[in-house]
C-alpha cells in the first residue's frame, strides 16, 4: 500500500494562498492522488483527483511532478470556511478501495 | 440532487445487541462504499459494492459484520452481536463509473455500544 506523510497542522490567514504537500514515495505506476477535506461530525469531501503533471477544478489545484513521489494541494485565497482537515489518498481505481485509507490528514486552521 | 444519505445519524445500544445502518447513495451511482472510524483511529475501508456485488469485502473486520445491497440500491451494514470495539464513526460513500475515487460521502452514522 502506497503510505502517505502530510504535515500535522498548517496555520494561514485569510486570503492567503495554502500549499499542503503529501509524500507518496512508493507510489505505484497505476496510482492515482486524490484529496479530501472533511469538517468536524461530517463525511469527507472530495476535493480533486490527479494522475501527474497540474490539474485544477474551480476549489482548487494539485500539482505532481514527474517522479509522482509527493503532490500539493493548492488552495487559492482561503476563508475561515476552509478550516478543515485535509487528507491526501494514493491508490488505483477500480479494485482498490482498500488502499484509500485516509491516514491522520493535515489540519489547516485559517485564522482572521 | 440529493447526497448520500446515511440513517440513524446516531446510535447507542448495548454490547450484544444487534444494529442495522443503511446508506442510500446517490441515485445511479453504482459503486457504494463503507468505511469507518473507530476511537482515535483513521478513517479505514470496509467494503466496495458495485451495484448488488460484492467488489472488495477485505476491510470488513470479522463476522459479525454483514453488509447487503439488494437490488444496488440502498445497502444496509449490519453488527450483530455488537461488541465495545465496534464503535465509532461509520461512513458511506457512492460514486459512479470507473477510474475515480469515492467521491459523494455521507455525514456517517455514529454508534456507541455499552
């Protein structure tokens, strides 16, 4: 299983722009990357989801080098709304569901 | 269009008992997922549905769980008896279509055993 290490917690202030990165180092060739942000006593949301290189939806970007060995999360001025915490998943889809297990996450606090 | 809806949001009942949880899932969508989050524990797979079969099964802890999706529709995730360790968060999710993650959760029931 492709393990992943995010920081633990991240502080911005409003307006900012957020880079959460993800390590993957043993991602594997038929992998996908994929984030998710969850509030307190609700399901997790899915954010995006890349193979490589940059892709971008109207929340937010990733980013994946060639090496797809880490990815970032790009979060364009933040509000206090997007106080959350933030998983990065690597597996491959269909027949992989096990693999998305969500590790610890990264908790991102927006502050006024 | 509605979400994933996920019934009871809570419940409590004592060790030995028996609880049901179903999920509805996005109307179409099918592949339905179940995962959950016990104490102080990560969010962990269970099983993957696609529509009424059973695709992957192996996160599903031992026998005492059964899950059902008659029909692709709903599906119901079953404990019986419940034993202390079995509370936690459980989660829903559906999506559609192969190559993308889980992408539609529920808010997850949440039961406690006594």
């Amino acid at each position: 299983l492709a393990k992943t290490t995010q920081p633990i917690s991240m502080d911005s202030y409003e307006g900012q722009e957020v880079n959460i990165t993800c390590s993957h180092n043993n991602i594997a060739t038929n992998d996908y990357i994929t984030w998710y942000q969850q509030f307190p006593s609700q399901g997790p949301r899915f954010i995006i989801q890349g193979y490589k290189t940059k892709v971008t939806n109207e929340v937010a970007s990733l980013f994946i080098p060639a090496d797809r060995k880490s990815s970032t999360l790009s979060l364009p001025r933040v509000s206090l709304s997007d106080t959350a915490v933030y998983y990065c998943l690597v597996g491959a889809y269909p027949g992989s569901a096990r693999q998305l297990t969500f590790g610890s996450g990264t908790q991102l606090t927006v502050l006024p | 269009e509605a979400g994933v809806t996920q019934f009871p949001s809570h419940s409590v009942i004592e060790k030995g008992q028996t609880v049901t949880l179903r999920c509805d899932p996005i109307s179409g969508h099918d592949n339905l997922y179940w995962y959950r989050r016990v104490m102080g524990k990560e969010i962990k797979f269970l099983l993957h549905f696609v529509k009424e079969s059973k695709q992957d099964e192996s996160g599903m802890p031992n026998n005492r769980f059964l899950a059902e999706r008659t029909g692709g529709t709903y599906s119901t995730l079953k404990v019986q008896p419940a034993e202390l360790e079995d509370s936690g968060v459980y989660f829903c999710a559906s999506s559609q279509g192969v190559g993308m993650a889980p992408q539609h959760f529920g808010d997850g029931t949440r039961l406690s055993i006594l």
